[in-house]
C-alpha cells in the first residue's frame, strides 16, 4: 500500500510541476466552452412522430399519411391520450407529436376553430427547431389543400418546445463537452504519461522491480481522474451559471455518471498507451481514435438521428455517446435514475472489458 | 557458486544477430566487465540478463534463479542501471532515491548505510531535481537508486559514457567500495582504459565474445611488437597507409595523438627506420584496446 501511494504522490509530481500539462488540464475546460458556444444546426431525419387524436376524421388521417410520406417523418404511435404520450418521450420513442384538438375536422368550420399541438422533445434545441419547423409546413400545407376556404390562418399550430423552452443550444452542447473533455484528459493524458515513461526509459527501471503492473497503472489513472472530476465540476459550474443550463435531475446520480465515464476513458487511454511506443504517437492516436469519433458520434455536432444506419450501429461502440445520451436526460430532461440504467450498464461494462484487455495486455518485459 | 551463470545465450532480432553462443560466469564479490564498442551486443545482453528481454537461444541464471521462469524473484534480487539516464528528470534527487527506494519496499532511512558514500556527494543538491544535475552527478544518483534496496547483482549499463574523466576515476572506486561488500557488478564499457579497473573482463564485438580473462592475462597473452610513433594530426591517414606498405607491419591505427604500429617481429622495426627517424620510434607494451584491435583483425 504504502508504494502505490508513493506512486500517486509521484504522478502529482509529473502533472503539478508540468507547467503545459497544467495550461491544458485547467484552460481547455474554459476555452473549449467558448469554442462550442456557437453550435451548428444541420438538417435532420428519421424523426418519430406520435399522433394524438381523440377521434379520427378525415383531416387527421390526412395529415398522418402525409407526415408519414414525407421522409423526414415516421409515424410511431397512435395515442387516444395525454399520459402514454409523455411515458413515449420519456423511453425515447418520439421526438416530437402532433396532438389534435377535439373534434377537429368539425370545429375547423366553427366560429371556434379548432386545435393542434405540436409537441417537440427539445433536448436538442437544434434537431427540435428543425423537426418543428417540418412539421408546422406539413400541416399548413394539408389545411391549405382540403380547405382552401379557411385559409392558412384559421389555425396556426401551438408549439410546445419540451425541455428546452428558450431553445439554447448550450443546454445540447454542455453535455457534450463533458464527454470530450473527460475524454480527452483521461485517455489522452494517462496514455501519454505512461508512453513517456517508456520513451524516457524509465518503465526499464520499473519492470526490474517488484512492482506489480496493476500499481503502475492504477496508481497514472488517480491524478487524471482527480483532474478530470475538477474539470466536471467546473464545466458544470460555468454551465449553471453563466449559461443557465439546468441540472434538473440529480446531481449525484451525474456525478456518478461521471465517474464511470471517467474510469472508463482512463482505462481506452491504457489500451492505447500498451499499444504505442512514442509520446507522439500516442498523441495522434488518442485524436484520431477518441476526439474525433467523439465529436462526430455524441451528437456534439451532428444529431446521430440523421446519419445513415451504419454510423448509427458505429456510435454504439463509442462510450462518449452512452455518456451524453444520460448526460441530456439526468441534466436537461430531469429524468430518475431508471432511465439511464442501460447507459450506466453500458459505461460499467466497457470499463471492465477495457482494463482487463489493457491488465492482459500490459508487457512484462520490452518488446 | 556463481552469482551469475550464462549458458550459450543467443539473441536475433528478425534476422540481425546481436548476440551469438555467449557464455560466461561471474562470482560473489567479482566486478566482471564487458568491454566493447557501441552496437557489439552490450545492451542486449544486459537486458536479457535482468529479464527485461527473451533470449532466442540458450540460458542463464542470476543469483540461481532462471532469467526466464524465475524472473519476478531475480527483479527482486538485482540492481540494474540502465545506459540511458533513467530517473525521472522532474523529480528532486531525494524525491528519486525515496521513489525507488519504495519500489522495493524500503526506505533510505533502512538502507542508507549502502549508499551512504556515493549519497554524500550528491547530498548538498538533494533539492535539486535531477534533470538539472550534471552527467558525473546523474550517474551517481542512478546508482544510488540501483543500490537502495541492497541488490546481490548489480548490472551497469555503460555507467561512464558521457562522464567527465574525473567523475569516471571516482565512479570505479565507488564500485571498488561495493565490490568489497561482497556485491557482485556486471559491468559494460565502451572505454578500453577502465578494463583495469575489472577482475575479469569480456571483449565484445559483434554480438561475440572473443576473449574472457583478467586485464592482466589479456596483455600478457598478446604475442605481437608494438610501437608507438608520435603525429600530427595533419596527414595521420597518410602515414598510417605508408606505414602500412612496409614490410613485416601487419597493423597500424591511430591512438590518440599517436600512431600504434604491430609488427609481426622485431627485427621489422628496422625496416621503419628508413621512414622515422630511430629516436621517434619507441616499443611500448599493449593496453586493453591494443589487444581488443588485435583480437578484432
């Protein structure tokens, strides 16, 4: 015990009296935050709809198959109410519903008029805007069509933007950037600090030693993880407070999130780092391997919902994507614990398979 | 009983041969060295020797354990500094030796009369860290953490190389001081002049030993003249190919500000004459590298 903790004590040492490392472990939360501000909205597909429709007339059955038709949409639900309707959001079954007002073909022609309610799961504020704005043509454009004397007026579509009411994109970025960061400073961190090791010649002196390779490698994850929770926090602080992005769920379920994530991107940079032999490399490979997938599969810049079916398949196997999936749904939608279950199980058992392979994996002796 | 014992170790990296048939056996208390020029196979052997490396043939063992089967019990048992400066540069000397002091479970406090010598010296920079430390002082400090956890077998890779002359003298009567501890040390040196300092020594060139035996029997054995004349170092190639056109000169080198001449006997020296005048030219008895470049023809 006592040398594994003189072990940590070392690895503080390397990263407090690394000057670079400490500019980027504590500046690229900040800037990174300033970078992503600007998030860019593309356009989207494969959106689920949920129809609501107390009775069905000709109208709604009209405004279905033509949501259906157009390849943006599919239909996924029928609902006769109000609660089934939120159970499907919740479970993530549909982006966004079309809920008719009662009697709806009738009353069009009332002194009354009559309803329609658009509701969009805006966890994304950028595929929401974009499924709202589809989904208000469509309907305009079917209303138009049947009755060309009620005129586009007669009823204009409330839009119930759920979640994300003043549709900040901040509230789609701050998880994301949480999944690169934590990324990025454990694997890319704990994999260069071990290659260094390697290249400085110093891990010749530890392997002619009584040293267990478990104490070597646990003892380079615990700064870094330190590092990393510092950061988590302080990208949730700036979050909250100077974008007010809510933490609506609980903060210790995310943080325990977090964590996991945390463990299981220390244990990719050991498998990246029992496979490299130079810092540089290790460096390049930690980009190509974690930044990028990160970036383009977590739904940081791009919704995965619009990409083909194999990118889809692809982001499975990234854990950025489990982690921000759960991120949105503890931070911005609010949801307990049972609903991310199967991102924790998915993080948990990544952990494992990744520092068992990289313990099997680590050379007892030079190559 | 032998400290250690080499059987026939071979090693090939694909199909370069580094080290081929090397057999050897060195005693408690023995500084046995091995002596031979950059890329003759000295590394390799170290690091086969302290488990670091398989060999592709043969076998050895290191205070009766078996460099393969047994390797965790050996890295328990043995000392190994690396050629390359191997501590961490960012670190304080103190903070270096009490690292690598509870890596083996120790202390300094626990084995500070092992290094207690060679510690002195480093001492009043013990607040400095050690990538700031000159090379004499670096090698010093490696030392001191290869020998904190009371080693039986000491294996030093090339401990002078980059060392100024006297921090060198100084470093070999350190490991004459731990020698008499009843320390066995594996020595490896590119330099020829520290061979001396061994009790036995091996010459080493490509990846084969040519000769194992005390300095002292290697430049009694050597049966050639040699002479030495003074040069400039203006035209020494020159020279060297004239000389080499005379006859009963079967080589001649550079040695330092000198040109060394072996002659196959005496009465060859004769037949220099014609080119130097007598007084220039002088017999002198061999060293280590004399022998080594004769060995090495």
């Amino acid at each position: 015990m006592k040398q594994f903790f003189s072990f940590v004590k070392k690895e503080f040492y390397h990263v407090f009296r690394d000057s670079w490392t400490m500019v980027i472990l504590l500046l690229m939360p900040v800037v990174q935050m300033i970078l992503f501000g600007f998030a860019i909205s593309t356009e989207i597909r494969n959106i689920n709809v949920a129809i609501v429709a107390p009775e069905h007339d000709e109208l709604t059955k009209m405004i279905t198959d033509k949501l259906d038709a157009v390849d943006y949409f599919t239909v996924n639900g029928y609902f006769t109410s109000m609660e089934k309707l939120d159970e499907a959001f919740r479970q993530g079954d549909i982006d966004c519903a079309i809920i008719f007002g009662q009697a709806f073909e009738e009353n069009l022609y009332s002194a009354d008029g009559s309803s329609i309610c658009l509701s969009v799961d805006a966890s994304n504020s950028n595929t929401a805007t974009t499924m709202a704005m589809y989904a208000q043509s469509i309907i305009s454009d079917c209303i138009k069509e049947l009755s060309p004397y009620v005129g586009a007026a007669g009823i204009a579509p409330d839009i119930k933007m759920l979640y994300n009411p003043q549709m900040k994109s901040s509230f789609n970025f701050v998880p994301g950037l949480m999944g690169l960061i934590i990324i990025l400073i454990c694997a890319m961190m704990t994999s260069v600090s071990i290659v260094r090791e390697k290249e400085k010649g110093t891990m010749e002196l530890l392997l002619v030693s009584p040293v267990k390779p478990l104490t070597i490698v646990i003892s380079k994850m615990v700064p870094y993880m330190v590092m990393s929770f510092v950061n988590y926090l302080t990208i949730l602080l700036l979050a909250t407070t100077l974008l007010g992005v809510p933490v609506a769920g609980s903060f210790l379920t995310l943080s325990l999130l977090s964590l996991i994530y945390i463990i299981t991107a220390l244990a990719l940079g050991l498998l990246i780092s029992s496979a490299t032999q130079s810092q540089l490399v290790a460096m390049i490979g930690s980009g190509m391997v974690l930044m990028i997938p990160v970036l383009f599969f977590s739904g940081l810049l791009f919704p995965v919902e619009g990409m083909p079916k194999v990118f889809q398949y692809f982001s499975w196997i990234v854990p950025a994507r489990w982690y921000v999936t759960a991120a949105k749904k503890l931070m911005i939608q609010g949801l307990s614990f049972r609903y991310v279950l199967q991102e924790f199980i998915v993080l948990s058992s990544m952990a494992v398979l990744f520092i068992t392979i990289s313990l099997k994996s680590f050379k007892n002796r030079l190559s | 009983m032998a400290k250690v014992s080499v059987k026939n170790i071979g090693k090939r990296y694909n199909k370069t041969v580094a080290l081929k048939d090397i057999s050897f056996d060195a005693d408690e208390g023995e500084i046995f060295g091995i002596i031979g020029p950059d890329g003759a196979g000295k590394t390799s052997l170290f690091r086969i020797l302290t488990t670091l490396l398989l060999p592709t043939e043969g076998s050895a063992e290191v205070c009766g354990y078996d460099i393969i089967k047994d390797y965790v019990a050996i890295r328990k048992t043995i000392g190994y500094m690396p050629g390359r400066f191997s501590l961490y540069e960012d670190l304080t000397v103190e903070e270096n030796l009490s690292f690598f002091a509870s890596v083996f479970n120790t202390t300094i406090k626990e084995n500070y009369h092992l290094v207690e010598d060679i510690y002195k010296q480093i001492e009043p920079f013990k607040d400095r860290r050690a990538g700031k430390l000159s090379g004499g002082m670096k090698q010093k400090l490696a030392l001191c953490c290869a020998m904190i956890h009371k080693p039986e077998v000491l294996f030093l890779d090339e401990p002078t190389t980059g060392v100024d002359p006297v921090s060198r003298k100084e470093f070999w009567t350190m490991l004459a001081r731990l020698k008499n501890q009843g320390i066995t040390i594996i020595v490896s040196t590119p330099y020829m002049d520290e061979a001396s300092r061994c009790d036995r020594i091996a010459l080493i060139n490509n990846g084969v030993f040519m000769k194992i035996e005390t300095p002292q029997n290697i430049i009694g054995q050597y049966d050639k003249i040699l002479c030495s004349v003074s040069a400039d170092k203006t035209g020494k190639t020159k020279i060297i190919a004239r000389i080499k056109s005379v006859d009963g000169v079967s080589d001649c080198y550079a040695f330092g500000d000198k040109i060394h001449i072996v002659l196959n006997d005496k009465d060859c020296i004769l037949n220099l004459k014609k080119i130097f005048e007598s007084d220039e030219i002088c017999n002198i008895t061999p060293t280590i590298e004399d022998c080594f470049m004769e060995l090495n023809r």
